[in-house]
C-alpha cells in the first residue's frame, strides 16, 4: 500500500483570464504530483458548466450582467467545491480547482468552504499573461477546438472566445499581496518569465512553487533510448556494468547516424555512469552529461544474476517482485518507488532544458516515461522499452506525442510481462531474440494513447 505524503488534504486554486495556461498548468501539475505518489485529480470547473447547461450558444453567457447565467455558474462552482472536498476527505490529497477564480469574492466562497469550513489547506496559482503571442497561440490550439465550439468553423469560434475574454477582464481582479495578504499564492508570469509567492506554507507548497518554476512552454524535443545491447543482456542477467555486445555496438553506430540525420538544433546528451550508456554514445558530436541518478535500478544482491537464478536461489523474493513490482525492494537494493525520488531531479532538469536524448535502462526509461505519459504506478514497472528503439517525446497542448523508432539492429528482448495468474508468477522465461518482432526502418508509428505495446 502506498504511504500517504500529505498530512493536511491541499486545494490548489487556479487564478487567471481564460487562455492564460491554467488548464496546463492544473494537468501538468497533477501529473507532476501523482507520479511523485501524492494522490491528485483535476476538477475543471468547464466540464461542470457544461453539464448544467444546454448546448453552448455564445459568449453573451459569460457577460458580467447576465445574472441567469451568473447564477448557474456559481451554483457549478458550489457544486464543483463539493466535489473537490468529498473526494479530499475519502482519501485524496491534493485537489486542483482549475477555473478563472477571477474575483475577490469568488475567491474569499473558495477560502470559506475550504479553509473555514473543511480545515483544508488551499493555495491559489495565478497566471498572468500579457504576451499577445502566447494568448493567441493558446486559443488556436486548444480553445477554438473545446466542446464548445464543436458546430463552429475557427473563425467565428476565435471571435467569439476574444469577446468571452473581455467579458471577464470588465470583473478581473488579480491576486494581491494588500487586498488579501491573509492567502497562499504564487503568480506565473508569461509562462515563466516572473514569479511571485506569497506566504506559502509546508512541504507539498514548496515542491509546487519550485516545480511550476521550472516548466515552460518552448517547443522542443525529448528523445528516450535504452543502451545498446551489452554483453550481460545476451546472457540474461540483470543489472551489472558490462560493455557493449557486437550488436550493442552496431546500435551506437545507428543511433549516432539516426541523431545527425534529425540535425536537432541544440542537442544535449545525458547518460548513467555505466559503460554501456557512454559507449552508446560515444560518436555523437553533442555536449554530453553524465548523471548517477540515471544509473539502473540496483538490484541488491540479486545484480549480475538471470531471473531464473534468482527464482532458485531467492523464491520468495522472486514471487514477491511479481506481486507488488512497484513497492518491491530488491534485498540490499531498491524499488522502483526509490527510483522514481531518485530521479525527480532529472524531471526538473528535463522541463528546464530545450531538445534532449536520454540514454539510460529499462527501469529508468520505464520511470520517465510514466511521468510524461500520466501512468500510474500499477502500468509503470511494466511499461514496454525495448531495446535498439528511440522514443521520441513530443509536449503537446496537454499531454505528448509519442513516436516508437526501432533502428534495424537485432536484440534480445528483455522484457517481462505482468503476471497474469498464479501460474504466471511462477514463470521466469529467458530474454529471446527479438520479441518475435521484426526490425523497422526509422519510420515509426505514432502513439498517442497507448504508446507500448501490450504483450
């Protein structure tokens, strides 16, 4: 079972003008958290607004006079909060309320039913945007295509939402220091151009401020591999620092050959401390880093053994990983829990950085995908990466394009598949050549939704 991070249930209010981010922040924060092991979920107070009402008809809803509708959106807001604190008190423990929360008054009903009321901690995010750019780009890419506008062409559903944004900037009222000294803030300015907090509070505050500090919203490009083959994958064994097989090698040279003919613009590198990553990236002219925390997880005293070693010599263990992979910890090693705060600094750097290639191991790979994918922790240890395969990371509106490029360079397979039933657990099947998949060329297919296979 998991430990639970939170001693005060938190709400994380968003603050701002329709187009300014809200939305990604509120998901990308959520992400952010959960993959960390802080149980979070998104309450978008839209999806709310939607369902009370009819078909949208226009923006004239949103006008500041319209006290019909002024009403029904309160009474979503009610509703929304009520929500948000019933879920808190059966076991969540952190709460995004992402709407505009515009006004002073809205804010000080937000800080009566959650704080007054339920005894909940509550921290409102601001973004404030002025960079005409970034609004635009905002709208062209999500809200002109929001449920809203589903019987609009782009034009009139563009003119309408500028008009829906003016509506709300007659009532804006910005966080303020002054006016309401007594909340816990930060505000985001064009996407990160400038940050002001104000009286944040604990542990769980901290890590956001510092993790909305570090995300920003230029285009760029993280690509994800595996070391080539090494020498201790064809003989089945886990973990170790062996070099490269003859096959490994033929990969370093592909890859080095895949990466000069992106021509990627700023390209950095990062490797483990192991010898098969460096050796994977030996030829590839880019300014290279090496990280300890991309090493592979230690497997304890089971490192340098092949599975069916272990399921001999440590049965209980080996029965153990497969039932509870995640929270298992390798005697004397780790788990992929210890993993996942082991490379929370690596995700901090990667949302800092422009276009980076990560050569680093399967459980390492397995773990930073689950953050750019939202997979929970059940999905995560047995998230597919093969071997001789980029992974190219693509941030979108609110998620990633995953793309899956096998170079054509044969491999073992080392994956091992969830444990359907007991008859599974007791299954310790060798690495095989391949998968019983073939090569592909560097054409790849695009995944969206679910980007590994499933074996």
């Amino acid at each position: 079972e998991r430990a639970n991070y939170v001693n005060s249930p938190h709400v994380i209010a968003m603050v701002g003008l329709p187009a300014r981010g809200k939305t990604y922040i509120s998901k990308k924060l959520s992400r952010y958290l959960n993959w960390i092991g802080i149980n979070t979920k998104v309450f978008n107070l839209g999806e709310y607004r939607r369902h009370a009402t009819s078909a949208y008809k226009s923006h004239e809803f949103f006008r500041p006079d319209n006290k019909e509708a002024m009403a029904i959106r309160t009474q979503c807001a009610i509703d929304a909060l009520q929500d948000v604190c019933t879920w808190l008190e059966n076991g969540g423990e952190v709460a995004v309320f992402d709407a505009t929360n515009s006004t002073w008054d809205r804010r000080q009903m937000i800080k009566e039913i959650v704080v007054d009321k339920m005894g909940f901690k509550l921290f409102f995010v601001e973004s404030v945007c002025d960079d005409p750019q970034i609004i635009e780009q905002n709208i062209m890419e999500v809200k002109v295509s929001s449920p809203d506008y589903k019987n609009m062409n782009t034009e009139m559903a563009l003119k309408d939402f500028l008009q829906r944004i003016e509506h709300y900037q007659e009532k804006y009222m910005a966080l303020d220091e002054k006016q309401e000294s007594d909340l816990s803030f930060m505000k985001i300015y064009n996407t990160g151009e400038k940050v002001v907090v104000h009286k944040h509070e604990g542990h769980i505050q901290s890590r956001i401020v510092y993790y909305l500090m570090n995300i920003h919203i230029t285009p760029r490009t993280i690509y994800l591999t595996r070391h080539g083959e090494s020498e201790m994958n064809v003989d089945g064994r886990i973990g170790g620092d062996s070099d490269l097989s003859y096959r490994g090698k033929l990969y370093a040279t592909a890859l080095a050959n895949y990466i000069h003919q992106q021509d990627i613009a700023g390209l950095r590198v990062w490797t483990s401390w192991l010898k098969r990553t460096i050796q994977t990236v030996a030829t590839i002219p880019a300014p290279q880093e090496r990280w300890k925390a991309l090493n592979e997880i230690d497997a304890g005293i089971c490192e340098e053994m092949t599975y069916e070693e272990i399921a001999e010599k440590y049965p209980e263990d080996f029965r153990a990983r497969d039932e509870s992979k995640f929270a298992y910890r390798y005697p004397r090693g780790e788990s992929y829990e210890d993993l996942v705060a082991r490379l929370e600094p690596v995700i901090m750097e990667l949302e800092r950085q422009g276009n980076v290639l990560v050569v680093s191991h399967q459980a390492v790979i397995r773990c930073l995908l689950a953050y750019f994918l939202d997979k929970s922790s059940d999905e995560l240890p047995y998230l597919y990466v093969p071997l001789h395969t980029v992974i190219k990371l693509t941030p979108v509106a609110y998620g990633c394009k995953v793309e899956h490029i096998k170079l054509p360079i044969d491999c073992v397979d080392t994956h091992r598949p969830k444990p359907k039933d007991e008859e599974d657990l007791d299954n310790h099947e060798e690495p095989h050549e391949n998968g019983g998949q073939d090569s592909c060329d560097y054409d790849s297919q695009l995944l969206f939704a679910n980007p590994h296979r499933s074996l």
